[in-house]
C-alpha cells in the first residue's frame, strides 16, 4: 500500500505518516505488540528513514507505539488497566469541554448530520479504514466548537488512545446495541436542540457502553 508524500511539505511529512500509522493501527492493520520496522514503513510510504523515525517518535508520545531503545518500535499492547485510565481521562476532558461549546450554525448542523449520514453508509459498507478516520474528524469538528484549543488537542489525544481500542470491537454493520453507541444522530439532535445537558447525556452513554463492551473484550483475554 505505497502511499506518496512528494507533494507535501518536509516538515509535514512525520504528522502524516504518523496519521496514517494511527488509522492502521486503529483499525486493527497493525496488532498490539508488532514490531514496525523503520525500512519496511518507508518502503510503503514511499519516504525516507527520517520522517517515518520522526512520525513514530510522534506516536510513541502519545503512548500508541512503544518504543525499546535496543529493540525498536513496537504498537503498544492492549490493557484493561491502562483503557479504565484513559476513559476515565476522556470523562473528565470532554465533560468540561463541550460545557464551553458555542451552538452551531444551520450550515454547521447541516454539516454535521451530512457527517452523521456518511458514517452510516460507510458501517453499511463495513469500510473500516474509512469509517475510522470519519468518525475521528466528526468528534473534532464537535471539540472544535469549544474556544479552548489545548482542551480540544488533549481530548482529541485521549480519544485517539481510547480508540485503538476499537480494533477489538467488530464493525456494527447491522441494527444492534453497538451500531447505537457509534451512531450520531443523537448528538446532533442535542446540538440543534442547543441541550446542554442532554448532549453531556448522550456523550457519557455512548461513552459509557463502549468501555464497557472493549473492558469485557480485555478481561476475557486476561489483559
């Protein structure tokens, strides 16, 4: 899966690399405890050796990758311990943030169900890859409303961490409890409805059930 980066800028090239590693590893490309080999992920993005050190780098800081001076890179393994943390995180952060939201426009609403629709076609599609980076791009659109930008990037961060997650989880393409917790439509009914409450509702329930569902995966395996 080459994936040509000539027309980006040099400095820009780590992030991107990193974006696309995130999604892989997200989506379950990449299992936890794999060993990502700096030549082989430069042969597929068709980059050098120093962008793809930088952008894991990157992903090692964020706690996706782990990184053992003598050994390499590796994806950081799944744990139960370490998913209640980052949850519990989530909880904090996004609470507080969506508090500071301000109410979106028409055209905003507009874009937010049209966002809303395409997730649904793409879990009908059972394109996982796709469906992955849409999701994360709707749940940023939603921090983003929010005037406080170091709020949006470490929800965005704590989100990513507990996303991984979802590689354990398979894709909902038909009508069941786990197609409800990832579908939309009620959050942006809460926006329009300009419901404060009922969002923080709606968030911590979706929430809520998918921890549960990914610490019942992690408990079953001994993780």
């Amino acid at each position: 899966m080459a994936t040509k980066l000539e027309k980006q800028p040099a400095d820009a090239v780590p992030s991107v690399i990193a974006g696309k590693l995130r999604t892989l590893i997200a989506c379950g490309h990449y299992s936890p405890g794999i060993r990502l080999g700096q030549t082989e992920l430069a042969e597929q993005f068709s980059a050098s050796r120093v962008p793809v050190r930088e952008a894991l780098k990157l992903l090692s800081a964020e706690g996706v990758v782990e990184h053992d001076p003598n050994r390499g890179f590796f994806v950081a393994r799944f744990s139960a311990s370490e998913a209640r943390q980052y949850f519990r995180l989530r909880d904090m952060v996004e609470d507080e943030l969506l508090k500071t939201i301000r109410w979106p426009t028409e055209a905003e609403l507009d874009d937010f169900r049209a966002r809303a629709e395409e997730l649904e076609r793409l879990l009908n599609e059972g394109n996982r890859a796709e469906w992955w980076s849409r999701h994360q791009d709707f749940h940023h659109a939603l921090f983003d409303l929010s005037p406080n930008k170091i709020m949006v990037r470490e929800a965005m961060r704590y989100w990513s961490l507990t996303d991984r997650y979802r590689a354990l989880v398979p894709l909902p393409r038909r009508a069941s409890t786990a197609r409800t917790i990832v579908n939309k439509a009620d959050l942006v009914a809460a926006l329009a409805q300009q419901d404060t409450k009922k969002l923080l509702k709606v968030r911590a329930n979706r929430r809520r059930a998918f921890e549960e569902e990914v610490l019942s995966i992690l408990e079953d395996r001994g993780l």
